[in-house]
C-alpha cells in the first residue's frame, strides 16, 4: 500500500512540477518577441475592436492561441471559434480556454486545405490567420489552396486578417528535423516556411482567394543586419535563457528594433506583411 501511494505521488508531483514550469514560462514570457507587434497589427489592420457592441461571427484559422483567447474575451456579442487540424493544438486550446473559464469559444479540429473538413464553417464576419499559411504544404501550392477555400467561409462583405512573412524577394525557409507534422526525410532538410514578396503575396494568396485587398501594413526590422532577413532580433533573444531574462520587455524592445509602414518600399527590411481581403458585398 506505502508503495503504490508513493507512486501516485510521484506523478502527481511531476505534474505539478510541470504545470508550474509551464506557469513560470508565461509568467516571464507573456507574449512571443514578434507576436508583440504581430498581433496587435492583425487587430488595428481588421478594425474588430472598434466593434465590440456588434454580434460577430469570428473564426480564427490555427494562429497561435493568445489570439483566440485575445478575441473570446474583448465581447460577450462575438461567437469565436478556433480550428485546427491537429489533435494536440486543439487539446491544449481547450486547456487553456477551460483555465480562463471561457466556455464560448468553440475548438473545431479541421483543415483548411480540405474542404470537406470545413462543412458547417460559413457566415463568419472575419476569419483570421496569424502566421500560418507560409507553413502549409504542400511546400509548391498549399497556400493557393489553402487560399481558395477562404471565400466560402465569409459572409459578403466579411474579412480576411492574415499574416505571413514577408521580404523584398520571396524564398523558402527549410530546418533540420521535423517540422509540425512534416516527419524529416534522412539526409534532407524539412521545408518550413515561405517569405513572400508582392509578387508571390498576390499569386499565392490573393488572387486565389478571389477576395480584395481592404487595407494591409508592413512590419520591417531596423538597426540590425540591414540587408539579411534571415538574422533577425527574434533569433537572438526569443529562445532559452535570454527569452527568460528579456519575455518582460519584449514589448519595449521591439519599440526599438521594429518599425511599421503602410508600403513595404517604406521599409528597409521588411519582415512581415499584414492584409486585410474583403469578399464582394
């Protein structure tokens, strides 16, 4: 009996280490270095806060989960609802929702690039996307398809808030190991993401979408390693140690390092790029 209850309070004492290592985490990393200035971007680029007495449909494709959240809590008037098409993302999400007790936020498992997936999802006012369709494959297409499936998820006259990477010339970005649910092939990297330029932004995904362009911006980097976009501040000090020491200022120093502008030629280094495409009343 003294070794089974030793056992049991093993794990529960493993548990609890975990969840405090978890809390400990947010607590001094509360919003990623880049999501500092991505996602309130997103939200000024969709004009959503200035809504909060309307009823809305909101869908929120995969983005990371502090904008669902961010969108559940700013109305009683919204319906959000988040989906994703993996298991683990959608049971973290319901953690989280159920740690902030908001039971209104409806977690659907479903993929963007499959319309079948997709039945029931319609009428939203805005549909958003923070950081998702540079990661989709297939790596030569997925966005496109991605991007066609958009239209039949808005209501006439409904937005589409995205953003992805962005930079003067458009390429790939690939890693070592897996990536998501990409398993790595021996001996080749793993692609990861795309950076767009304007030409590739309105082939890959606006055009697809058959949606107009409403209103966009473009956040740039300053001061640091000027013309190579693939040194960036967030490399230096978004991971490990230095994200510990740093989490609490994130907001300040990306004041300093980041930079906005209506145009991507207004920026030395663009870096990322926000839009806003509206379907035909």
């Amino acid at each position: 009996m003294r070794n089974s209850y030793k056992a049991v309070l093993s794990a529960s004492n493993n548990l609890a280490l975990a969840y405090f290592r978890n809390f400990i985490s947010t607590l001094l990393v509360p919003v990623d270095y880049t999501r500092t200035k991505e996602l309130p971007a997103l939200l000024d680029v969709s004009g959503v806060l200035e809504r909060k007495s309307e009823r809305l449909r909101i869908l929120d494709i995969s983005s990371p989960q502090l904008l669902s959240v961010t969108l559940s809590v700013q109305s009683k008037e919204w319906d959000v609802t988040y989906v994703n098409p993996f298991p683990p993302e959608l049971s973290d999400m319901k953690k989280k929702a159920g740690a902030l007790n908001i039971h209104g936020l409806k977690i659907v498992q479903a993929d963007i690039t499959r319309p079948e997936t997709l039945e029931g999802l319609s009428g939203f006012d805005y549909v958003f996307s923070c950081s998702v369709f540079e990661h989709i494959h297939p790596e030569h297409g997925g966005d496109a398809l991605a991007s066609k499936n958009i239209g039949r998820l808005l209501k006439p006259g409904g937005l589409f808030v995205f953003s992805v990477p962005f930079y003067k010339k458009a390429f790939n970005e690939y890693v070592e190991g897996d990536a998501y649910s990409i398993k790595a092939e021996q001996g080749q990297r793993t692609f990861f993401q795309r950076f767009y330029d304007e030409r590739t932004l309105q082939e890959q995904m606006i055009a697809p979408s058959g949606l107009q362009v409403f209103a966009k911006k473009f956040i740039g980097e300053r001061f640091y390693h000027d013309d190579d976009i693939t040194k960036r501040v967030a490399h230096r000090i978004g991971f490990g140690k230095k994200a510990m020491l740093l989490g609490r200022f994130f907001n300040k120093l990306s004041d300093i390092f980041m930079t906005e502008s209506a145009e991507a030629a207004g920026l030395r280094k663009p870096y990322l790029a926000i839009y806003a495409l509206q379907k035909k009343k």
